[in-house]
C-alpha cells in the first residue's frame, strides 16, 4: 500500500470502531489475522475479532475512534488512536474516558491486516473508569 491508502485505510478503520459494528472492525483483518491487546492473548480470526470489538463498544456504547497519525517502523506501521467514549454499557461507571495509544499493524499482501499488536496505558484506563 502507498502512504495515502494506508492513511485512508487508517481513517476507515478507525470509522468502523466508532460504528457499533464490531463486524465492520473485523473486516479489515484477514481471514487468520490476529488481534492482541497490551500483550494479552491474541484473538485470532474474524470472529474472535469481532468479539473483541464488541466488548469495547458494548462497554463505550457512544464510542469514537479518532485516527491520530501513522509511524512507519521497521518491520509493521504504528496506528495511533484516541478512544472517547463514556462507560455506560452493562455494570459501567457512567464515567467518560479519553485514553490514547496505538496498534503494530503487518498487513499482508490483499491490503488486510495479518496482525495487530495494540498498546494503551492500563493503569490510567482503570483510574479514568
């Protein structure tokens, strides 16, 4: 992908976290790809994927992803976010929570994501909820 459509990619990607569709997330990865978070156990296919995003949008059911910027490494391309969203789903605080961070993305050869290894700061997401 060039630059620019790794930046629109971006931008979809984060639209489709913020759509309350967690099938729309897991359409940008392949059909094996692999999703972790902050070094968790990798959810591994679409429909493992599309339960990790819905965990996210049922607990922010007013969720919005904002695309900050991308970094190229060496080996993958850091996606930076920032996630909005008040925590009113199922046992919530009601407390609203602004929390940045960012994916390690290796996309394969149709344009999809392989892996992503996201990254966020824990402790300050605890103290927010």
């Amino acid at each position: 992908m060039t630059s620019d459509e790794l930046k629109t990619f971006a931008r979809r990607y984060a639209k489709a976290w913020s759509s309350q569709n967690p099938e729309s997330v897991a359409a940008f990865f392949a059909e094996t790809g692999s999703l972790s978070v902050n070094d968790g156990p990798p959810a591994v296919g679409r429909t493992a994927i599309t339960d990790v995003a819905q965990g996210f949008m049922r607990t922010f059911p007013d969720m919005v992803v904002m695309f900050d910027k991308l970094e190229p490494q060496s080996d993958a391309t850091a996606f930076h976010w920032t996630l909005l969203g008040a925590n009113t789903g199922p046992g919530g605080s009601g407390k609203r929570v602004r929390i940045s961070g960012y994916e390690l993305w290796k996309i394969d050869n149709d344009g999809l994501i392989a892996e992503s290894k996201g990254h966020f700061d824990g402790a300050e997401y605890e103290r927010q909820l």
